[in-house]
C-alpha cells in the first residue's frame, strides 16, 4: 500500500498488535500479505503496462492530494479522475497538487468540479469534463502509456450522480473491470 499516511497506519498497528503480546513474527507475515482496503488507494491492476488505483473513499481534496503525493514517481505519470459536489473547503491547494503531480485530469459534473475548473483554467494541463466514470475511465485509459497511473480519487461527495460513496465505487469497478479482466 502506497504512501505515507500508510506507513503511519502501518506502524501504529504494528505498536497496537504488540501490545495485545502478538510477536513480530505473526505481525509481519500478515502486514505484508495485507491487500488494503477497497477504495483507499486500492490496487486494481497494471494492464498493458498502466496501474490503476481506486481511491473513491477520498470525498475531500486533502485525501486526493494524499493519494497523488503517494503515487508520484517523480514523472508526472498520474492521470486523475476526479470530480462530484462541493463541500465548500479551499480547493486552491488541490488545484496546486493536481498542476505538481498530474499530466492529465477527467473531471466528472458537481458543484465542487465547476469549482475547481475555474482554478485550472489556463495551467499547463490537460483538463477534460466527462459526463460520469464510464466515459471518464475510457478516455483515461485511451490516453495512458505503459508505466502511466490511472487514480480515481473523487476529491468530493458523490451526490452531484450517485446517491452514495458506495454507489460511485461500485460503478467505478464497473467501468474499470472489462480493462482490468478483458473478455477471452
């Protein structure tokens, strides 16, 4: 599992599993075999080459802006999609991380996306509004090379097409499963 705020939680549990006397021998075996949790930065795949990452429970841009920071291999290799309802915070330093870490972002209709278009008009990236996560992961992928990352990290609530977070997820798997598990 990817990033910083991983590894915290990753040594908090260590600390917490030591104090219930477990030892570092049943600790480790199964920290290391632990796959994360459905949509917080979870690993879907790396077909033809492009990783994929779910990342759906981030409903605010600071969860967003952990997920790219924990992506980032230092080539500008993310490209995001991202987009739903405001949530009436800042979003001057999303716009400021998508610019740092981003080559490429497909945005998805809310309140919080018009938001944020207004704050990436004119930067040097390549901004496309999609009408939900069906044309958004299409296009996505169309425009990946091999060692590209594709990260759905909403960055607000779901409401603006979907009744929940969980709805958006499973609508996100759905969109992504033909790519990850292509027809024989």
């Amino acid at each position: 599992m990817p990033g910083e705020h991983n590894r915290l939680n990753a040594a908090l549990a260590i600390e917490a599993l030591k104090a219930l006397s477990l030892t570092e021998e049943e600790i480790y075996p199964a920290l290391a075999s632990f796959p994360g949790v459905e949509g917080r930065l979870q690993y879907l795949g790396a077909p033809d080459g492009i990783g994929i990452f779910n990342d759906n429970n981030a409903t605010e841009p600071n969860a967003t802006i952990a997920g790219l920071k924990a992506l980032d291999l230092g080539s500008k290799n993310i490209i995001l999609i991202a987009g739903g309802a405001d949530k009436m915070v800042d979003l001057a330093p999303f716009a400021l991380a998508i610019n740092q870490h981003c080559k490429q972002v497909f945005l998805t209709p809310g309140s919080g996306t018009d938001k944020l278009v207004e704050l990436l008009h004119g930067e040097d990236i390549s901004v496309s509004l999609l009408d939900g996560l069906e044309s958004s992961v299409s296009a996505a992928y169309s425009a990946a090379a091999p060692g590209d990352i594709i990260l759905f990290s909403p960055a607000f609530a779901s409401f603006a097409q979907y009744k929940n977070e969980y709805e958006r997820n499973d609508a996100f798997l759905a969109a992504t499963d033909p790519i990850i598990n292509p027809p024989s």
